[in-house]
C-alpha cells in the first residue's frame, strides 16, 4: 500500500465530509437519542458516515472498519479504518462551530494513520506512524509546560453523567484550582489535536469510545506527547499531553482514587 496516495485520498474524503457538514449546519436537523437523552445524533452524522464508507469500501473492499453509526463492519483483512465522521454533535446541533471529522487507520492493530479536519475552522490535521504530526501540512509538537500552574488543560464530561460512577467532577474538582485554566471543547478529537500543536499542555476525559481517540492519539504521539488510557472502575480514562504534564495528571488521578 502506498499509504501517501492513501493520505491524499483521506484528505479529500474528509474535505468532502467538511463542506457537507458545513451547507447543513444551523439547518432543520432530525434530532434523535441514542444510549440516554444527552447523547444526540443526526442525519449529518449518518449521512457523513455513510460517505466516508462508502469511499473507504470503494478503494478497499476488504478492509475492516469500526465507525460510530454503523458498529463494525469484519473482513478477513490486516487493515482496519475506525471513524468517528462527526465528532462534537452537541457542538454541531446548537451551531457552535467546533467539531470534526476523525478517520484512523489500523494495520496490524498498530495505529499508522490519523487524519482529523475541522470544517469551520478549516484546520486539516495528520499524522503518520513514524513521520511525524502536521497541521495544515506544517509540523507540529507539544507544549513544554513543566507544570500544572502554566498549564491551559481541557476536559469533557460523559454522556452517561447521571449515572455513571464516575462523573469526572472529582477529578474537575481537584485540578481546578492547580491550573492556569480549563476549557472543554465539545470536540474529544478537536481536544487530541489541541495537544498536538502546544495549544493545551494537557487533556483527559472518561468513558471515550475508540472512533474518539484514535486518529488523535497517533496525532499526539507523533507529536512526541504521550497517550495513557486506564481503568477507573468501569470507566476508562484517557490522558493525553506532553510526556511531563502526563505524569503529572497521573498523579493527580492517582491520589485522588486513593481518597475514595
Ligand atoms: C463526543 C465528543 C465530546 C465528548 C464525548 C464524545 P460525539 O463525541 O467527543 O467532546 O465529551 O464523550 O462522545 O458523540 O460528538 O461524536
Ligand atoms: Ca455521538
Ligand atoms: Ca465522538
Ligand atoms: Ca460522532
């Protein structure tokens, strides 16, 4: 496979996908549910899934893919796509103008493509396993933050907040108070690309799904940030940033699970 002529051919698909997301933004949207009454699905996103398989299907027959609308689709292949064709639908339904596309490619379980677009903001975001991470075809790296008091770090809060054991406020609660700021962008895609290129020193959130994560992980590490995801109970945490900031949110997870 001659995966730069497979990039280019990502790169459209997303663009593709962006100018799509773009016409029906702040249009009539069919609204539904999915696992509870927060976590919000709409034709855009099915209809920009459809579009990204439907390529991935014409180049690749044989090739596997797990996306988020349509689950998993087998095939006996060594490649595997995991897409999440619109990453932010709560951002995207109220018109706030952060969300993304994320397409990752998987060979032998190995990451070795991440390709993340944000239309509104027409930030086109790569990675190659081995060769680097790239913005707008620029290199990019992570921050040099060396503490949680000059770092700018960002969050998100799980669908399932009202019953899931760990709501993410404990640990919202704890790190607050220890750093330069907080934002959450509605986008956990968006998020992973903000630490690629130095913006946020640091990132976590709970309970992601892997079409979330995993073009931006590739992103982050070969921006030579690290990328841990663990257990906390039934949850999963994922912490992303520089390899400094890392340890250090560890830590802080750390001690406070030991409090409870
Ligand atoms: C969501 C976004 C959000 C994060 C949620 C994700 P979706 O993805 O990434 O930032 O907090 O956990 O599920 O549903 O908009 O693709
Ligand atoms: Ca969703
Ligand atoms: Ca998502
Ligand atoms: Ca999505």
């Amino acid at each position: 496979m001659d995966i730069d002529s497979v990039l280019e051919k990502v790169i459209s698909w997303v663009k593709e996908v962006g100018k799509l997301q773009l016409q029906r933004l702040e249009t009539n949207l069919n609204i539904s549910t999915k696992s509870g009454e927060f976590d919000l699905v709409t034709e855009v996103d099915q209809l920009s899934e459809e579009i990204l398989i439907g390529h991935i299907l014409n180049e690749f027959p044989n090739h596997s893919i797990l996306s988020e609308e349509n689950g998993a689709l087998k095939h006996h292949s060594k490649f595997q796509w995991i897409i999440d064709p619109l990453d932010g639908t709560t951002n995207y339904i109220h018109g706030f103008p952060i969300f993304s596309i994320s397409v990752a490619l998987k060979y032998c379980d190995e990451l070795i493509m991440g390709v993340i677009y944000v239309p509104r903001l027409d930030e086109l975001y790569v990675a190659l396993k081995g060769r680097g991470a790239y913005l707008n075809y620029q290199r990019i790296e992570v921050s040099t933050s060396t503490s949680l008091e000059s770092s700018l770090l960002s969050t998100g809060f799980p669908y399932n907040r009202g019953i899931t054991s760990n709501n993410n406020l404990n640990f919202f609660n704890q790190l607050v108070p220890k750093i330069r700021g907080i934002r959450r962008t509605g986008s956990a895609a968006y998020d992973l690309c903000n630490v690629a290129t130095g913006r946020f020193d640091g990132y976590w959130e709970l309970s992601l799904n892997s079409w979330d994560i995993a073009a931006g992980k590739l992103l982050v590490e070969e921006a030579k940030g690290k990328v841990i995801s663990l257990k906390v109970g039934e949850d999963s945490l994922l912490v992303a940033a520089n390899q400094m900031i890392c340890d250090l949110l560890l830590t802080e997870f750390e001690a406070d699970l030991l409090k409870s």
